[in-house]
C-alpha cells in the first residue's frame, strides 16, 4: 500500500508550501479544496444548489461561482457554511473516491498526500496513515495575509478568528509544525519526518495513528451537529 498523508493546516500556515516540497520528493497530490471546488462548477448540480441557497450575485462574470464573494457570505458564520456545505454535495465520497483510487493503483513505495483544511473534523483523515497539522503564530499569518493575498487588516483578522486553533486539532495529529521561520527550515523539517516514516516502513513497523482516538471523542461531542452539515460519518468512529 502506499503511504497517504493527510496534510491540515491553520489559514498562512504553509500548508500548500509543504504539500508542494512533498510533490518535490515524488508524491501524488490532490488538493481537497481544490476537489470540492469542481462540485459546483457550471452545470453540476452543486452548481445549482448553491446558486439557489446564496443568490444568482454569486456568479462572476465568467459564469463561475465567485468564491470571494461567497466566501464573505460563509466565513466566521458557522450556519451559512453548513449551508453551504449541505449545497455542495457528498465532500466524502469525492475525498474518499481519490484515497482509495491511490491505495488501489499505486505502488508500496509510492507516497501521497491530501491537502484540506478541513481534513479532521469530517473525519477524512481516518483513510490515512499519518495526520499532519501545519500552524503559524497570528502575527506572522495576519502578516502573510496582508503582504501575499492583499486583505486588509480587517479581512485578515476576520479570517484568522474563524480557524480552528491550532491547539484543538493538535492532540489529533502525528506531526504538529509551527511554520515561523524560512523555507529552509519548513523543507529540513518536512524532509526528516517524511524520512523517519519511510525508514519505518522499510523496517516493517506499524505507522500508528493518532487521529482514530481524537476522532472518536471528537465526535461524541459533535455528531449531530456534523449530520446537520451533511457530513457522512460512521456509528463507530475508532478504526474506521
């Protein structure tokens, strides 16, 4: 089986900086936000969904769904991105369907990773073998904000108060980096531990994970409200 890394991250965390240096080193991607996005091109039926839910002033010009536009209706506003989440589609099975289509045609030594933000609370990260969760101090992501993307001070506080904090989510993960210093350091970083898995891989040890067991707990305390976004979850979380 290949090894499938499932790649979170805080907002200007560098969580696609570290995807790519893993792409560098030979891995399949897929962008899960990248994915999601194709559910409601024109003329899907997410498409149509989302229209009639946020309003035909969503649609640019090109005749595709603005996403800056619709994100400013969804974004710190955790009913508008349920609704958002419902119009979609089945996010799952479109994350799913690109794991197991790896683990079904690729090579044991063949290494990939799934990039989302929202890799742990849905639950997708238990069809991977490792969780990794990128962060970033505020200061330095609201700085990246302004400098790279061109959101104002506002927009990028606006973005940083709707993230999951880092320390929520890190009990989850195996590898938990804090992404403050430079390229070089990210990339030795990424590199050791990408290193240290395939070391233990060739000597035939088992790649426990962490994130079945905060999964669990995780969703005892939140089943319902992940049904009500339309998030497709098991009755047993532990070993899914």
């Amino acid at each position: 089986m290949p090894l499938v890394i499932g790649l979170a991250g805080t907002i200007a965390a560098g969580k696609s900086t570290v995807a790519q240096l893993l792409v560098e080193r030979g891995a399949h991607h897929c962008d899960a936000d990248k994915l999601v996005h194709r559910l409601y091109d024109p003329g899907t039926p997410g498409f149509a969904r989302v229209v009639e839910a946020f309003g035909e002033e969503i649609v640019g010009p090109d005749g595709y769904i603005d996403r800056k536009v619709l994100g400013a209706k969804v974004f710190g506003k955790p009913e508008e991105m349920n609704r958002l989440t419902r119009a979609i589609g089945s996010i799952t099975e479109a994350v799913k369907g690109v794991i197991d289509g790896w683990r079904a045609e690729l090579g044991d030594d063949a290494i990939c990773v799934m990039e989302a933000v929202n890799l742990m609370e849905p639950g997708y990260a238990r069809w991977c073998d490792q969780t990794w969760l990128i962060g970033v101090d505020d200061a330095i992501a609201r700085q990246r904000l302004i400098e790279t993307r061109g959101m104002s001070e506002e927009e990028a506080n606006q973005r940083l108060a709707s993230m999951v904090p880092l320390e929520v989510r890190a009990p989850g993960a195996d590898w938990v980096y804090r992404n403050n210093g430079t390229l070089e350091e990210l990339r030795e970083a990424v590199y050791g531990e990408l290193d240290r898995l395939l070391a233990k891989r060739a000597a035939g040890e088992p790649l426990e994970s962490k994130f079945p067991a905060w999964w669990a707990a995780f969703l005892e305390r939140n089943r319902e409200r992940l049904k009500a976004t339309g998030v497709t979850i098991p009755e047993q979380a532990a070993g899914s």
